[in-house]
C-alpha cells in the first residue's frame, strides 16, 4: 500500500500550479516508521560485516540516516500542534526519505535491503517534495512551543544577543579581535554561566527539564548573533561545571562552583593534543607528583596541548594529563587538574612561575601559547599552549585521590552536554542565515521583482525553514532526554545532523545574496564561514558517526 496521496494525474503532478497537499501525519509517521525499518537492516548487515571500523562508509551513512530517522520523529508531536507545524513535519519527512534513498540507491546489498526499499513513501515523498510545497514554507518557520518560563529564557538572552552581542559581532570577526568584557560581564549578570551549577553551590540549576532546555534555549538565542562571541561563550564554564559535579570533592565544589557561575573564574578546556584529537585516550601530556615552591604538595605538568579555545582570556585550564606512566592503562591512567594561570594576550603569552625545587634545584615552570588562526569562529581564540615544569598544587587535581586516573570520566561527564549545545549553536547560525536571506530576498529587486517572489529562492527559505525547526525541536526532545539521564546516542544524533545542516543552510543564504554574500558587507559571510567549524569541534563528525553513532546503534539493535 503506498502512503500518501495516490489519486494524481500525471498533468496536476507535473503542473506548477499543481495544489499544495494537506499535512498528513499519519502518513508521515507511516513513512518514518518504514525508513527505520531500512536504517535498523543496514545496522544489522553493518553488524554481520565486521562493524565500523570494517565498513566505515556504511556506517558513515547509517550513523546519518539514522540521526535523520530520528530528527523526523521527534517533530511528530510538534506536528500535532497546528497547520503549519504539521507542513513542516511533513516536508521533513519526505526530505529525510529522499536522502535516504540516495545513500541506498546502487548500494542496496550493502545495506542488506532489496530495490527500492522505500516504494511504499513514493507517493508520501511526492506530495510533500514539491517545489509548491517547500515554497508555501518559506514565510512560515513556525512557532517553537517552549512553555511560558522557557520563552521568557529565550526572550531575555536574545534581548542581549541583539543589543550587546550584535553591535559586536562584525567587529570582532573582520579584525580578530577579542571577546568584549562587557559581555561576559553582561552574560555573568544575566545568569547564564550558571545554568548548570547546582543552586546549593550558587548557580541557578534545579535540576530536570528546564536546566537542559534553558541552555538549548539561551544558546540559540546567543549564536544567532554570534557564534565566537555569543553562543561558545555560554560553554565555557559548563564543561567544568559538568566534570566537578561528576567527580569533584565536596571542596573542590564548594570552591569552584560559586567562581564559575559568576564569571570570577572563565576556563578554559585544554584535552586535545597536536598528535591525539578524538583519541582522547592516548594523550601524552603528563602530570608527575612533585613539591611546590614551599613544599607542600603538587603535580608538575609537562607537555602541549593544542585547540584549546579561549586560552588566553581564561583564568584556569581544565587539563587532562596522564597520571600513570603505564600507558597500557590508556584512558584509565588519565587525571582532570585544574590549572590556574594570569590572563593573557590573545594574538600569544608567555608566563613563568616558580617551581619545585627537585634534586637541589629549582624548576621554573613555564606556559606558552600560540594562537591558530582561523577563517571564522574567531573572538574566542584557540591556542597551542606548551607546558614545561608548570606546577598545580594537589587539591587542583578533580577528585582527589579517589579521582586518580578517573580523569578521562569526568572530562566525558563535562563533555557530555557539550554536543547538544553545538546543536543549539547550529540552530543559532542557521537562524540568522535564514532571517538575512529572507530580509535580502524581501528587498532584493531583480527583472522588476523581488527575488522573494521566485520559486526557487522562496523553496529554498523554504526548506532552510523546515531543516532549522527540525533542528531545533530535536534538539528540545534530546535535552527532555538528558535532563532523565538519557540520551546520550539522541545527543550525537542531534550534533551530528543539525551541523551538517547548518553548513547547507549558510551556504544558500549566501547564495540569495549573490555577490553582496560572498562581500564582507554583509554578515552572511561571517555565518557561512562559522557553519562550517561546527561539523568539527565537539567530535569530528566522521568520528563521532563511527566510534559514537554507529557502535552505539549497533550495541542497541543487539540487546533488543
């Protein structure tokens, strides 16, 4: 039985002004339930074919497929809630459908499915793929549907976003410039870097929904007007907020906690090494038990570690450093430090620090950074910083003794809202690139028109509009999800598509704009070059779809 609506001529199909179909959701959830059924096959001959690192192209494309799967239903409630809620879960579907189709097709045995595995959505994905369709979407990014305390979230931090943040936001990303004080001051007024510091150690964290979705919600708003120095921002305490409330002493909290949530302290992550990016388990940075200047006790800290952003502006580094020098142990022989260090220059610092005295002579500790330009994201600034001797007394080390070798833990237990925020950051970025391309569209005059008024430019605000609530909804059921302890393959699933989206998304607002996109004159330029880090930082995308994704489906489709 095909899904959808049959009954059509071949002259109204092929008419441009063919009617638009109704929204059926019924015939959209029909539709998603046959492309998991596709998904779950290849997840089963991935399994039977040796796994990823066997079929790592397979995998790729299931890890997406199935990010995609799950993208779709997660809009189906969102669907209910209206006419135009229910045209864009619709659209959504048949998009999800047709790139499917195109992985699948030519690759049908690899997938472990026969020829045109989903024959029964042929007319679901007609009806809802129509240039008509898409186009009548292109004004019409439906409503969020946040409860009321959540709006009011998202109303405040978009309120700085647009009078703080985006008079900025240019500025910094021509010149390369700094992240102002007045918005980590203004963001620290506002509350935001206590979102996830529990209210006993003075955040603002209550627990449940509405600290996962308040962070989505404040994000977004934050990344719409600035990826570098808006919506990155927000995180930077987050990881070690997260990693000391896993695994931090009772002291260590009651220290740090209060520090971060008022912006006395801004971290700094510094995890990935010039040699190990993903392979967090193998990193060579060292951490050996060594006196202070007063003989008290501490760690000495030998080594480099590279992409580490906000480097300079930062307080402290949230170091991970091999403790046990037996590298069979791998991650397990790995410590969290915390590592205080003055402020430095953006564009490179130097520090010294007086060391330990060692075999009757004193050790000079010293930290150098190095910054690594980049095409966008800029504002925030990433480093290389080398590590020689540097010293960190004993209660700096998270968790104490009980916390020796437990580092890689905490460091994952910091990371791991980190990939829902970069899918937030993406919905921001894609928000704005949108908002430009409709104000450029709307204004835009070409043969005695606006260039709104062309179906190709109005379906493709169409599905731009489609892909970011796809997103964004999402990204609302992953934090429900977290906020219960789950969620935790849901979280890579929303990174993953949402980045990927967010990079399609810049790119044909640009492309609206035409050669005034590819000018510096207008910020699209800007979004389209940040887009494109997102895919990367927080997990390649390739490895988090073979070591994450992938393994996570399969381990999955096992126990069922």
């Amino acid at each position: 039985m095909r899904m959808g609506h049959q009954d059509r001529s071949a002259s109204s199909v092929n008419s441009m002004n063919a009617p638009i179909a109704a929204p059926d959701l019924q015939a959209a959830a029909d539709a998603i339930n046959l492309a998991d059924g596709v998904v779950g096959k290849a997840v089963r001959q991935l399994a039977d074919s040796g796994g990823p690192d066997a079929e790592q192209v397979l995998a790729y494309d299931i890890a997406h497929a199935a990010s995609a799967v799950a993208t779709a239903r997660s809009l189906l409630d969102y669907g209910a809630k209206g006419d135009i809620e229910a045209k864009i879960t619709c659209a959504f579907a048949a998009d999800m459908l047709h790139d499917l189709a195109g992985k699948v097709l030519g690759r049908e045995d690899l997938w472990g499915v026969g020829i045109d595995p989903l024959a029964n959505a042929h007319g679901f994905i007609s009806d809802f793929r129509t240039p008509q369709f898409l186009a009548s979407l292109a004004e019409q990014p439906g409503p969020r549907h946040l409860d009321s305390d959540m709006e009011m979230v998202a109303d405040t931090f978009g309120a700085f976003a647009d009078n703080v943040i985006a008079p900025h936001a240019e500025h910094v990303h021509r010149t390369n410039a700094d992240v102002p004080e007045e918005i980590v001051t203004g963001l620290a007024e506002l509350g935001a870097f206590g979102l996830s510091v529990p209210a006993e150690y003075g955040g603002y964290s209550e627990g449940g929904d509405s600290e996962y979705i308040a962070m989505v919600a404040a994000t977004e708003e934050l990344s719409r007007a600035s990826l570098g120095i808006g919506g990155s921002l927000i995180t930077r305490p987050e990881i070690l907020t997260r990693a000391l409330i896993k695994g931090g002493t009772e002291e260590q909290k009651h220290h740090w906690l209060p520090k971060l949530a008022t912006a006395e302290v801004m971290p700094a992550v510094a995890v990935t090494e010039p040699d190990y990016g993903s392979d967090v388990a193998g990193i060579k940075v060292t951490a050996t038990p060594a006196p202070g200047p007063d003989g008290e006790d501490g760690w000495i800290i030998n080594g480099v570690k590279t992409w580490c952003t906000f480097g300079a502006r930062a307080d402290a580094l949230t170091l991970l450093a091999r403790t046990d020098p037996d590298r069979s142990k791998t991650h397990r022989g790995l410590s969290l430090f915390i590592v205080p260090k003055p402020r430095g220059d953006s564009h490179g610092f130097e520090f010294t620090q007086p060391g330990p005295v060692v075999d009757g002579a004193e050790r000079i500790g010293k930290m150098e950074g190095r910054p690594i330009d980049t095409i966008g994201y800029r504002g925030m600034h990433s480093y290389e910083v080398a590590l020689e001797d540097w010293w960190v007394p004993a209660e700096n080390q998270v968790g104490g003794e009980d916390g020796l070798g437990k580092g890689f833990y905490f460091q994952m237990a910091g990371f791991e809202n980190g990939r829902l925020q970069t899918a937030a950051r993406a919905v921001g970025v894609m928000q704005a690139s949108y908002d430009a391309a409709l104000d450029y569209a709307e204004n835009r005059m070409v043969f005695g028109q606006s260039i709104l008024e062309y179906q190709l430019t109005r379906a493709k605000l169409g599905r731009m509009a489609m892909l970011i609530q796809a997103g964004r909804q999402f990204a609302y059921a992953v934090a429900t999800l977290m906020a219960k302890g789950e969620g935790a393959t849901e979280a890579s699933m929303v990174k993953a598509y949402v980045c990927k989206a967010a990079e399609w998304v810049s790119r044909e607002a640009m492309q609206i704009h035409g050669g005034m996109g590819y000018a510096e004159e207008f910020p699209v330029s800007r979004l389209f070059v940040d887009a494109r880090v997102l895919s990367i930082f927080e997990g390649a995308d390739e490895t988090l779809c073979l070591k994450v994704i992938a393994r996570q489906l399969i381990a999955a489709n096992t126990t069922a």
